[in-house]
C-alpha cells in the first residue's frame, strides 16, 4: 500500500486491523518532513499566532515519527528531511528506523524532452508553482517583494512572470502596482511558450 503524502496515511493506517501475516507492506511517500514547513511558517508570522504554529508544528513532528516507525518504509526527496523525520522518535530509535527511509530524488527523462529554444534577448523572469501551497507562495511573495525591485534597479525592463493556480489577491495587486512588469496568470494550459519567452526561471 503506497500513501502519497502526509495526508493519505490516515487511510494506509487502516491495515493495521488486519490479521498478522495477512497485512500488506506499506510506504509512506513522505516527499518532505511537513512540520519543517510549519516550523519556517512560524518563524515568519505574526507574533500573536506563532505559539499556534508551534502546537501545530510539534504535533505534526510528532505524528510524522510515529507514521516512520508504523509503516514499513518510508520516501523522501533529500536527505535533510529523512534527518528531519527521525527528529520525531525517540532518539534510541533513530539508527534503526533510519535504515528505514530511502532518499529518491527526483528526477526526469532528458531523452524524451525536447530543449526549449529560448528567447534571444529576453529580460522576462518566471516563476512556477502551485499557489496555493504555503511554501510555494511565501517564496515567491518573498521574491517579488523584496528581489524583484532591486533587480529593477539595475535591469530597467525586466519582466516577471508568475505562473501556477489559484494566486492570491495581493499577487494581483502588486501586479496592478507594477505598471505592466508584474504579469499574475493563474492556471495555464501550456508551459512552452511561457519558457521560452524567459530569460531565467527562480
């Protein structure tokens, strides 16, 4: 039984009813250790709500070593969130379960994908991803907040381009403030043209 993230272990969890020797082996793809988001969440909110991130970043530290020790292998993406998955068992078990967690990067067939023909000249900028994931949009409000404005100091006509699903309000917002060099899309359907009309992708 394969659970795809954090959210899907409850399910996988569910075979623990079975009869011993009749119990399939299960995985939990982890992608990431999910409190480490919180963790990096709290350090940038509001003073009021950080001792409610901290509850809610211990409590899913600890159920993320419990999901380790409970299920029969674990997937991360890179080492330091196997390192930072372990943080939530008790340290006299962290030699054996770490053999229990595979790092499997990821990766992609070069062979089937077609170089993109870039652009000559172009000063666009673009970034990439699902907006409605909290790591994902603090990094790009960072981006457009406080690095884009100094790369237009010293690149008068850079452009930048944000791209993913369901972007939020002030994204929209800043776009109308940059007099043409911020451009929101939301969804699209093709990447191509995109990647090919910029310079660089952050």
């Amino acid at each position: 039984v394969h659970a795809d993230q954090l959210t899907m272990t409850q399910f996988a969890l569910d075979v623990q009813r079975l009869e011993q020797g009749k119990r399939p082996f299960i995985v939990f793809d982890a992608h990431n250790a999910t409190w480490t988001i919180w963790e990096r969440m709290r350090e940038n909110a509001p003073t009021f709500l950080k001792p409610v991130y901290q509850i809610e970043e211990n409590r899913i530290k600890q159920y993320e070593g419990m999901l380790v020790e409970t299920f029969d292998h674990t997937l991360v993406v890179i080492d330091p969130d196997r390192d930072a998955l372990l943080e939530g068992v008790d340290m006299s078990k962290r030699p054996q379960l770490a053999g229990r967690i595979s790092t499997v990067p990821i990766a992609i067939d070069a062979q089937k994908l077609q170089p993109i023909r870039r652009k000559p000249g172009s000063h666009n900028i673009m970034t990439l991803g699902s907006l409605n994931y909290p790591p994902n949009l603090d990094g790009i409000r960072w981006f457009m907040r406080d690095i884009f404005p100094l790369i237009q100091q010293r690149v008068s006509d850079v452009t930048l381009t944000v791209i993913g699903k369901n972007p939020p309000p002030e994204f929209h917002q800043m776009a109308a403030q940059s007099e043409g060099a911020i451009v929101v899309t939301g969804f699209v359907e093709e990447l191509k043209p995109y990647m090919e009309a910029a310079a660089m992708m952050v």
